[in-house]
C-alpha cells in the first residue's frame, strides 16, 4: 500500500506538474517570509535544561535566592597595590552605569578590606607587623612628610647610615636593596619600571592573589538580540580603556563568566550559521552533479530542497517559537540529510530512464521501485531524531523535534516536487547505463567475498567493544568552546589556581546556624577541602588584635599626620642632591665588604648615580614607579589604624546578601579535594552529601554548565593589609 501510494503521488504530481510547481513556488514564499518575520534565537541558555526537573528547580530556588553576578572582571597588574588601585577606579567607574550594570560589587578590595584588613591575618602576624611598623615610626614619619623622590632617598640614606652606627646590619638591606635595583635597571634599560611598598614590608614576592581582584558584575539583559551581554561587556572594556588603567597602573582587564562566555558562543552563531548552511548547500550541490550530471534534474532535487528547508523552518518557528544553540544546527542537518532522498530517487530514475524512453514510465517506474526504501529510509532518519523526544535536555528536544520532522518533509518534497520539476523540464534520455564502472571490480571482490567482508566485519566488531568500557565521557562543555577566545583563557587559567578552581557544592540551609554546623560536619568529608559560610567572613581573636592595633596607632598617626612637617615638593635639582647623597652613603656602607649586602648595596650605589647622571625623564620615570604607591600605602596604613569589630552585622551588605537571606536562610558552599579538570574526582560527591535535613543540594561544577562564576574565599589570607574572596566558577548544578 505505501509503495502504491507513492506511485500514485508521483504520477499525479508528473501529470499536474506546473500546478504542482505553483503551488511549492508560493508555499516556499510563504514559509520563507514566515521564517524572516518570526525568526529568533533564544539566548537564555537555563531554558535549555526542562523546568520540570527536581534538582533543575534547586538550581533556580537558589539562583533566585543567590543570584550570581553573570561577569567576573579580573583586573591584574605587577604591583598589589597597583591591582587594587586599578580595581577601585574600574569599580567606581561602572557603579556610575546604572542602565548596563545593576550590580557591581568588589567582593576582594574595597573600603572594607582597607579598613579592617588587619583583622583577617593570624594574630601573630598582626603582632609583628604591628612592631616592625613601630620601629620604623622614623622612616615612616620621613616617607609620609615627604612623599616624593628626594623623601625616599632620605629614608634609604637613613638606614645606610644606620648600618655605619651599628644599628642595623647590612644584611636586613638586601630585600630593599633587592626591589629598588630591579625598579632602578628598568627605568635605567627603558622598560616598564614598577615597585612594590607592599612587597617590602611583607619580605617576599607577592602572591598570584595578590595581584588578581575581582569585579562581580550583574549586567542588563537584552535577551531581544543574539548577545544579550554585549553593550555590558563592552562598557566594561571601553571604561577600563578610558581610565587607561593600562597606561596608568600596567593593569590588564579581563572578563570571564556566564554572560560572556555564552555571548562568545552566540558570536560563533552569528558569524558561522550563514556561512555552514551555504557551505552544506554548495557541498550538496557539487554531490548532486557529481551524481546526476544534469542541470536540469539538480535543478529539480534543488527546489525540492528549498521547498523543504523554508517549510521545515516555518514549522520549527510554529511549534518551539524561537531556536535554541542545538536546535539551530537543524538547518546544516536537513541540507545534508534531505538532499539524500532527492539524490536517491533522481538516480532510480536516470537508470529507469535508459530502459524506458517516456518519461512519465520512467518516473513510475523508479517510484514503483524506490518507494519504500526511500520511505524505510526516511522513517528510520526521522525516528533517530525522535528518540531525542524522552530527554530533558530541551535543546536536545527541539532539534529532535524538528529535524525528525524535517525528515518527513524532505521525503514528501522528494516525491512530489522532484518529479514535478522533472516532467516540466523534462531532461532528455540517458544514452549510457548509470553507474561508476571504474568501481565495477570492486563490486565483484565484494559480492565473491561476501561471507569473509561480514566475517571480518564481525570478528572487528567483536574485537573492538572491549574497549568500549575504557570510552571516556567528556562532559566539560567548556572544552566545546573556542579554547582561543580570550573569555575561555581566563576561565582556564583561574581553574588551574586550587583556590579559583570553581568546582563547588551549594547547601541552602534554614539558618545561618545551622549552616555553620552543617559546614562543619561536611569538612570532615574525605572529599572536602573546606567549607564556607557568611561566618567564615569574621575573623578570630579580634579583641587581641585590636587592642595591639590600638597601642601602637598614637605614635603610628602622630607619624603619619604631621601636616607642620609637610615639606614642599622638591626640585629635579632637589631631587639630583638627593640621589647622589644615598649613592655616597651607600658605598660607604658596604665599604669593602663582600657580603651579599655590601654587593647589593654597592650595585644600588652605581645606579643612583646614574640615574643622578641621566636626564629628568628617566628620574620621573623612577618616581612614577615608586610615588605612587607610596601615597597609596601609606593612606591605608592610616585607615587601617583604628580597626572596628567585625560582626555578620557590621559585614559590607553586598557580602551578606550573597551568603544570607532577609528571611534567615543561609547559603553552604563545600569546595572539594582534587584536581578540577578531572571529572572522575566528581561522581562520589552526590552520594556522600547525604543531607535529608536541608532544603537543598546543588553540586556547582564550573565546567559542568556553561559558565564560571562561584563564590569563594582563599584558604589563606595575603599578608599586610589585604584579603581577598574571589568569584568565578560556574551556573549552578544541583542534584
């Protein structure tokens, strides 16, 4: 019966063939300009997964209750004080654009940390650094009356000195004497020169935490265009270029997150989906000659295609209303897979066209025999796209969906359209049978040695599904991206720091009590590296280190604050008397030691006085590298001398309502052991967080979804005036 039917369609459709043609001319027209006026990309990639699932909607309980930001800027630079004077410009700059940026949050830097930094360090570590800044009250006094070129070289002619009195020993002057002939051989050599106060004091080189901050920002969303993040992420960038952070800070801008990252994935929509659906329609076009060597019957398979593309489309748009990132691949799809059926019976027909002259015999004739090949083949393509159906994943559901039906329509077109445009154009006869006869020997080996070809096949087959067990599933979607792109390389170099890692489990729990008693029987986990809470935020033994903070502030502020010792701003002159009186000191100081310091100290020496010697360029050049931070250092040194009690209460707001809710509700975060870029170290995480007496569990993988943007806090804390919680990571998973 279904073979009949198909004779009879295609018969009816050769006798009425220009009224069958009208009717595909109008109904590709119509569809077409369906397509045009409806068409759309949904952008908003969380209506991928179905909303029916239960830990999908775990996810978004908590999404909505947390937020994530959406943008992660990462501002780095040579010098922390360089990074975090960067960061605070940015940050201030993009609070001022309220129609791009709802939030913008420094959850790193800020006034907060700046005030209270002292806090977050070990007791011990305040205490010292407490007593070596109360020792150095007379550089301190010297560097912040005069904070220019001329008052840095005082305080290094001071402790020079100090060594010729037997004060100090030349070898607690190799550090500084380290740091000052680095700056000074690169302002020297013309290259970018950069010095570190902060460095200084801490006695090392500062740590990669220290010269990354972040930027959380939650942009406006335009999900009417294909990049809804677009005028934000350039925003971002335009201000980081009108502050010239680089210029001023040697500051590089970076983005990362969801927003950008998936803009980067609709950018490769925008630029290849034209380009990949041409290159399939010139590729079937090429195929299609190269099988039917006929303008005239390419033609036919061609509009049969076309008719089928803009309905399939049309129909897509009809029953989903806009494309998804899968579903828009079924254009590529049906040019590859649809052409096939008109190819099929196109070259039944040249073969049944040599055996019979007329041509409307030889369309019945290929129908009677490629009609239910061709519809076996057409319901076995389109059942292998509804097999997507059953799934969850609804981007996976759409292209099903469509191109299974796509599958059908292209069949139809096939048997009606191509015999329509066959009969109206009406090729002429094929003189030669169809065939390659090149490939005549190889059909013979073929059918002479069938039992052995399946045997072999076989035994091949049998040999190779072993190895089917050691397959690995890669299901990092990170790893489908553009790893060039510059969101993609910030992503992976946060991911390779065990601290920006982005692997995470979220608890939603009633209280932040008991969220702090589940953090700590989650960190007792052999799988877990730490846990955190909002109370992970207030720091221990503060009573200790106030009160040490507070004995030394009189004699620290009178230092800092002696605004009748503020002396005018030197001379180059000034500034040249200056150099060559530290350079003198210096030598004498080493003398003719060979020591270590004496060397270094000797080194420094022959610098200065070239840097005496050079023009006032290179000299501002130097104080540039060296001011600047100076000032910086110093009015942090000041905020930071009267500390206030740190409390949940008295935490910054933004900080809370990341990890509190007004109605009590409190967020968990578990950071797991082992390596991130490894999924087998997560299968075991979803049965050992057995937690029936929470309201949720959400597993955040970074590289899981689609994006990074996670809370997290180091596991330890940079010295000196700084601490830091970073945000990257991912959408949230839950389970």
């Amino acid at each position: 019966m279904l073979n009949s039917a198909v004779v009879r369609i295609v018969d009816f459709c050769a006798h009425r063939c220009w009224l069958v043609l009208i009717v595909g001319f109008f109904l590709t027209i119509a569809a077409a300009t369906y397509d045009v006026a409806r068409f759309s990309i949904t952008t908003d990639t969380q209506s991928l997964i179905s909303q029916d699932l239960p830990w999908h909607q775990r996810q978004s309980a908590l999404s909505k209750a947390f937020p994530q930001k959406g943008i992660s800027v990462v501002v780095t630079a040579a010098t922390p004080e360089n990074a975090e004077q960067a960061t605070n410009a940015l940050q201030r700059d993009l609070s001022k654009r309220s129609d791009l940026f709802r939030t913008v949050v420094q959850p790193d830097s800020g006034d907060f940390f700046q005030h209270s930094g002292l806090l977050f360090e070990p007791l011990s570590d305040v205490k010292k650094s407490i007593d070596g800044l109360s020792k150095a009250q007379f550089l301190i006094a010297t560097l912040a009356t005069d904070p220019s070129l001329r008052g840095v070289m005082k305080a290094l002619s001071f402790a020079a000195d100090g060594v010729q009195g037997g004060e100090i020993k030349l070898g607690q002057l190799v550090w500084p004497l380290l740091l000052a002939d680095r700056t000074l051989s690169d302002a020297l050599a013309g290259k970018p020169a950069t010095f570190s106060w902060q460095e200084l004091v801490q006695g090392s080189r500062p740590q990669t935490i220290q010269l990354r901050h972040f930027i959380e920002v939650q942009p406006v969303l335009d999900f009417a265009v294909l990049q809804p993040g677009r005028k934000a992420t350039d925003g971002i960038l335009r201000s980081a270029a009108d502050l010239k952070l680089g210029e001023r800070f040697g500051a590089k801008v970076e983005l990362t997150g969801p927003v950008p990252m998936n803009d980067d994935q609709f950018s490769v929509i925008r630029q290849t989906a034209l380009r990949d659906t041409l290159t399939a329609l010139l590729g079937a076009l090429i195929i299609l000659w190269l099988a039917l060597r006929s303008w005239k019957i390419v033609a036919a398979v061609f509009f049969s295609l076309m008719v089928g593309l803009a309905t399939t489309a049309a129909l897509g748009i009809a029953t989903v209303g806009a494309f998804n990132l899968i579903s828009i691949a079924f254009f590529v799809l049906f040019v590859g897979l649809g052409v096939d059926f008109g190819i099929q019976f196109s070259v039944r027909y040249r073969s049944e066209r040599h055996e019979q002259k007329d041509l409307r015999e030889a369309l019945r004739s290929a129908a009677r025999k490629v009609g239910t090949p061709l519809s076996l083949a057409a319901a076995a393509t389109a059942v292998a796209f509804f097999s997507f159906l059953p799934t969850s994943y609804k981007g996976l559901f759409e292209l099903g969906l469509i191109a299974g039906c796509g599958m059908l329509i292209a069949f139809i077109c096939s048997i009606i359209f191509v015999p329509a445009m066959l009969a109206a154009l009406r090729p002429s006869g094929e003189l030669a049978p169809i065939g390659f006869s090149s490939l005549a020997p190889l059909d013979d080996f073929l059918q002479r040695h069938r039992i052995a070809v399946i045997a072999g096949t076989i035994i091949v087959v049998l040999a190779g599904t072993p190895l089917l067990s050691r397959l690995p599933f890669d299901f990092n979607p990170i790893n489908l991206q553009n790893p060039n792109a510059a969101t993609v390389k910030t992503y992976r170099e946060l991911q390779g720091n065990p601290q920006t890692s982005g692997d995470d489990a979220e608890v939603l729990a009633a209280s932040l009590d008991e969220a702090n008693s589940t953090a700590q029987r989650l960190a007792a986990l052999p799988e877990v590296s730490r846990t955190l809470t909002l109370s992970t935020f207030v720091p221990g033994d503060q009573d200790q280190k106030i009160a040490a903070v507070r004995r030394a502030a009189p004699r620290l502020e009178a230092a800092l604050n002696a605004p009748q010792q503020q002396q005018s701003a030197p001379s180059d002159k000034d500034v040249v008397e200056a150099i060559r009186v530290t350079a003198g000191d210096l030598s004498k100081a080493a003398g003719n030691a060979t020591a270590p310091g004496a060397d270094a100290a000797r080194h420094v020496s022959d610098l200065l006085m070239r840097l005496a010697q050079s023009d006032g360029a290179t000299r501002s050049k130097v104080e540039a590298a060296v001011i600047p931070s100076l000032v910086y250092g110093v009015d942090r040194l000041r905020d930071s001398l009267n500390p206030q009690p740190v409390t949940v209460k008295t935490l910054p707001p933004n900080m809370v309502r990341d990890w509190l809710l007004p109605d009590g509700r409190a967020r968990v975060q578990i950071l797991p052991k082992g390596d991130p870029n490894d999924d087998n170290s997560l299968p075991s995480w979803p049965q050992n967080l057995r937690l029936p007496v929470l309201q949720s569990v959400c597993m955040n993988p970074a590289k899981r979804l689609s994006a990074p943007l996670s809370k997290q806090v180091p596991s330890h804390l940079p010295p000196w005036l700084s601490c830091s919680s970073s945000h990257y990571g991912a959408s949230r998973m839950c389970f």
